[in-house]
C-alpha cells in the first residue's frame, strides 16, 4: 500500500514505486501516533498524518484479512512483490487521503492484475444539523432534519420561507407531485410559493418525449419556470429518515434555494397538505464546521477496497469488468463492499439485531444511530430492517440504482454472517478459518470465485451453496437456503431475464419466493439477540445451585436433545426434547437440587451438531 496525501494544493507523484509522495514520517523510532483535533481542520500537520496513518493501516487490514481468506496472489491480490511467484505483482493499492478530485465521497478504480488499485478518499462537508420548521398543521408541526443541495444559492443569501405548494405535473403518479413535466397543472398556485415536489418517478413516464428524468438540479428548474420561490424534495421511500446531499450538473441558471428531506418526514407533511391544512416552513441551515475525513471512516475504507476485491474474484483476476453497475441491473458490487465493511468493524459483544449503519462518521452521525448512507440500518430484524428480493425493480417505491440493489444484497449477505455465528460461534482472530464469521466470509468470497460474469442475486445464492459443497461438503446447505428464502431468494424465486448491460439480469422480472428445496432439511433460523463472542450454548445462573437454565440460539430441524453428564461422560439427567423456538426464546430450566456439588458438562444436540459447555453446581 502506498498511502499518501493527495489534496489539490499537494504535489505528489502517481503512487508508483519510484514516485515522490506525501506520506507520514514516524522517525527512527517508528512512531507514528500522531494526536488528532477534529477542530484543527483536515490540514493540521497532525491531523494530515493521522488521516494518511490510518488509510495506510485499513488497507493493510483489507488485505491482510481478505488474504487470509482466499484473496490471495493467484487471485489477483494487490501486492508490490507477488511471494509465492503465482499472480502478477507491481500492483499495490495506491490510497489517496484527502483527495482534492472531489468532495463527500470515495471510490475504488480496479485494473486488471498486475496493476494498481486506486482508492480515491475526500474530505465531507461537516455541516451542524440544519432544520426544516413547519407550522400551520398540527398533524405536521415541529422541526425536520434537511441537507442542502450543491448548487443554486445558500440559504444566508436567498432564505427559504413561505408556504408549500404541492405540485401536480398531470403526468407522475401519487397525483403528479413528482415534478417532471411543466408547466404544472397548478402553476398559479405554485408561483410565489415553496414547491414541494417528491422525488424520482420521472424515467417511467414512457409516453413523454423526450423522456423525463430525476435529476435533483433539473426538477428545481422546472419549479422554478413554474414561479416556485424555492424548492423542497422529499424522498420517495416513505418509511426512510436517510438525507442525501445532492449536486447536480444542469444547474446554471438555477436562481432559487432548495433543500432535501428524508421520506419519512415528507410523506407526513404531504399527508396534512392532502388533508386541506396550509403548510408554512422555513429552513435555516446549520453552521459550518471543520471538513470531516473520509479515511477515518474504517467502514467507507473496507467498503471501497472491498470493490477491488469483488471485481478481481468476479471473472478472475484479468476481467475485472465482470460486475456491470449500471442502474436496472441486479449488481451487487455495491452490497458486497457494503458486507466487508460491516464484517470487518464487528467487535466481540456486538448483536446482530442491533442496527448497524455505513458512512455514519463522514455523515457527521451518530455511530450508534445513523442513518449514515442507507436508507434501512443493517439488522437481522426484519422490522427494522424488511428487505427481501421484492424490493428490486422499476415500480415505486422499489430499488434500481445500483447503491440501493446493493443493499438488498448486503442485507441477506449479513444475516448469513450472523447465523453462522449462531451456529459456530464468533472469533475474534480474523485470520483464521474457525469461527462461524470466518467461515461465512471464505463461503462469500468464493461465492464471488464461482459466479457467473455479470451475476444476479440468485447466482451469487447458486455460488455461495456451491462453495459450501466444496469447501464444507454441504453442511451448511440446508442453513444457507433457510437465509436466502427468508429474504424471497427461496427455492422458486425467479432472477429475471438475462438482458441488462453486459447479460447482467435486470432488477425487473424478478419474482420473490420464500420456500427452500424439497430435499432441505427444515431449518428454524435464530432471531433472538446473541452477542458476538458468546459461547452458543447459554447457561445460567452458573454457578447453579436448584435450578439451570439453558438456552441457546442455534438452529435445528427437530427439536433439541439436552442432557446434563458428569465429568466422566456419564448423564446425570434424564435427556430432554425441547422445541427449538423455546430453546431460542427462553430456554429450558432444568432441576439440580439432586446433583452433588460440582462441574457438569451440558450438551445440547441439534440436526447440526453436537455442542457442550460447562458449569458448576454449588450448594
């Protein structure tokens, strides 16, 4: 890894072995602990040496672990001198921190082997919370969290007040208030007040010609042709609170403010216009702050290398064009780098219930709460998080882009991780194949091995029970087609026709099915809360003295057998059958009063194993 600063006031070379960089210098001690103050500004001398310090760290993380796991030099890895002689070398990540190309972002360009790698880190803006008041509806009254938009004029120069309009193009569905065509039925009414306008739902508007589109920059112009004095758009996912800050490049000539809010927010005051309420708001924006540092954020670092790593595995490490992210296409690059990054920041204690979100640093978000980019946390609670593969396509409401694809993607891939740990438990050695998250992770990367060019969902499902099969003769088979068809990629679910860029299957035509093969043994899958680490049998109090409770949140197509032996093997208790929802939920209490004091072994039986753990009686 050649990590280095590369802002637009730096003169640094191209990353190549002979190329003069910026880089940190820790001395002859190797000391690089460099003290960080947020409130110094991206470019303290400090500051700038920790940001480089810690991009060198995570990529050398990302290679180490995904190396450990298969990404090794025959498969394209990215490494100065290739060891083993296998893979071409020379192609070591060039990681630029603070990268003055662009702003509130990343990306990882990934050549062929043999070539560089380059992971392109910005700074964010970091801007205090910005608030949207609404008055004039009790329904909808209070204050709603905004982001600014990139383009027109700032808020401090052009304010935005006044009332809301929602607006009627005649053409868009939910009573044409996504703005995409003009003039607006309701022009007059328009003109002289706030446009509020729901975003997307314009591209399927077949019959306009020329075609309509959901460019941010080009629906404020057309509100701003219709009179708007400025421009509110909501998200167009109802049940979202993510906030986007969007440019644009159709921009010029754009003379009136505009803001972005979360759809969960919109749908609600969208809901008391309807109801005949008038809506009034004023939004002022919060004060700026220091730049935030995308290569503090180890999750968006993980997250970009993971690309490199997606592309060279998908198609072999000289076709790293086999992952097509054109928008309308079932690819997952984007759920895969999502998947990384969330592997590789679990820590021992962590729960995967618990939501968990991506980019909540760089956002300026709370870590524990988001939302960060995502419009759902990644969670295994399916009221938190409701993905399934319905959620692709063209309709409202559904996901085409490719970002959005992916986290459908990323969403099955974490509950597969989680289950995994439910079933071999959590290691914190990331190097090592033992460990229910270790194994999940070789099975998602030779996953990736094994696809097709240009994989939808259900091949990436395909390749991951076809890397079970090789690498653990399909004891997992029945557990891996339990997850996948709790999110529809069941049995008899339906990819879609072969037909996006690159014979990449298209989100529409797909069709959700939620049942798992014939021959698959019934698997009920852990929903309960387990902390990452724990011991997958759960056994408690302990030390015991009458009574024992044992629970567990491994899976089992029968009920579970649990029986209580000494030290000698010999049971001291009658074995019990236990269903598996109540060994999952609360457990079984055994009696121990009869058992001298003591250390006895419980053993818990399953249709995937046989699992054990201690714990003393003491009367």
């Amino acid at each position: 890894v050649a990590a280095y600063d590369d802002n637009a006031t730096t003169t640094s070379g191209n990353g190549n072995a002979s190329s003069t960089t910026n880089s940190p210098d820790g001395g002859p001690t190797l000391n690089f602990d460099f003290p960080f103050v947020q409130t110094n500004g991206p470019r303290d001398a400090n500051n700038l040496a920790a940001s480089i310090t810690n991009l060198f760290y995570w990529n050398n993380i990302n290679h180490d672990v995904q190396m450990a796991h298969g990404f090794d030099e025959v498969s394209g890895n990215f490494q100065y001198k290739n060891i083993t002689g296998t893979g071409l070398g020379g192609d070591f990540v060039r990681a630029e921190a603070q990268d003055g190309s662009g702003r509130n972002n990343a990306n990882f360009s990934t050549p062929n082997d043999g070539s560089s790698g380059r992971m392109q880190m910005y700074l964010f803006d970091n801007i205090a919370p910005s608030y949207l008041t609404i008055t004039g509806a009790p329904a909808a009254n209070g204050q709603y969290l905004f982001a600014p938009v990139a383009f027109g004029p700032s808020l401090t120069k052009k304010p935005l007040s006044g009332k809301l309009v929602l607006v009627n193009d005649g053409v868009s569905t939910d009573g044409g208030d996504h703005g995409c065509f003009s003039p607006f039925v309701n022009a007059a009414a328009v003109a002289g007040n706030i446009a509020f306008i729901q975003r997307g739902g314009c591209p399927q508007l077949t019959t306009l010609n020329p075609r309509s589109t959901n460019a941010f920059a080009t629906k404020v112009k057309r509100a701003q042709a219709n009179g708007a004095t400025g421009v509110i758009v909501f998200d167009s996912l109802g049940t979202t609170t993510t906030l986007t800050n969007f440019t644009g490049t159709d921009t010029v000539g754009i003379r009136i403010p505009a803001v972005f809010i979360s759809g969960a927010d919109g749908f609600k005051i969208r809901a008391a216009m309807l109801a005949g309420a008038t809506v009034n708001g004023s939004a002022v924006q919060g004060a700026v702050l220091a730049d935030l540092d995308g290569s503090f954020d180890s999750g968006v670092m993980s997250h970009e290398f993971g690309h490199g790593v997606s592309n060279r595995l998908t198609g072999g490490p000289n076709n790293s064009s086999c992952l097509n992210a054109t928008t309308g296409n079932q690819t997952m690059g984007e759920g895969w780098s999502d998947f990384f990054g969330l592997w590789l920041t679990t820590k021992p204690g962590d729960i995967g219930s618990t939501p968990r979100y991506v980019g909540a640093y760089v956002n300026a978000n709370p870590i524990a709460t988001g939302p960060g980019f995502r419009h759902q946390p990644y969670t295994t609670d399916m009221t938190k998080n409701t993905y399934t593969y319905s959620q692709l396509g063209t309709g409202s409401g559904q996901y085409s882009e490719t970002h959005d694809v992916g986290e459908v993607w990323t969403t099955v891939l974490w509950d597969l991780n989680w289950q995994f740990i439910y079933k071999y438990g959590y290691n914190a050695n990331f190097y090592t194949t033992a460990g229910g998250n270790n194994i999940a992770l070789k099975l998602v990367l030779d996953g990736c091995r094994l696809q097709v060019c240009n994989p939808g969902f259900l091949d990436g499902r395909d390749a991951i029970l076809k890397a079970d099969s090789l690498n653990n003769r399909g004891a997992n088979s029945s557990l891996i087609w339990a997850v996948f068809a709790r999110r529809g990629m069941g049995y008899s679910a339906v990819q879609g026709p072969r037909t996006g860029a690159g014979g990449a299957p298209l989100v529409n035509g797909s069709v959700a099915a939620f049942d798992v093969p014939p021959k698959a043994t019934p698997i009920v899958l852990s929903t309960n809360a387990a902390a990452a680490g724990s011991s997958a049998l759960e056994a408690f109090p302990n030390p015991a003295q009458d009574l024992l409770t044992v629970r567990t949140q491994l899976s089992s197509g029968a009920p579970m057998q649990v029986v209580v032996m000494d030290l000698l093997g010999k049971q001291v208790l009658e074995p019990t059958a236990v269903p598996v929802a109540r060994m999952q939920q609360t457990g079984v209490e055994l009696n121990t009063s009869r058992l001298a004091s003591g250390i006895y072994v419980v053993r818990v039986t399953t249709t995937e194993g046989t699992f054990t753990t201690k714990v003393t009686i003491q009367h």
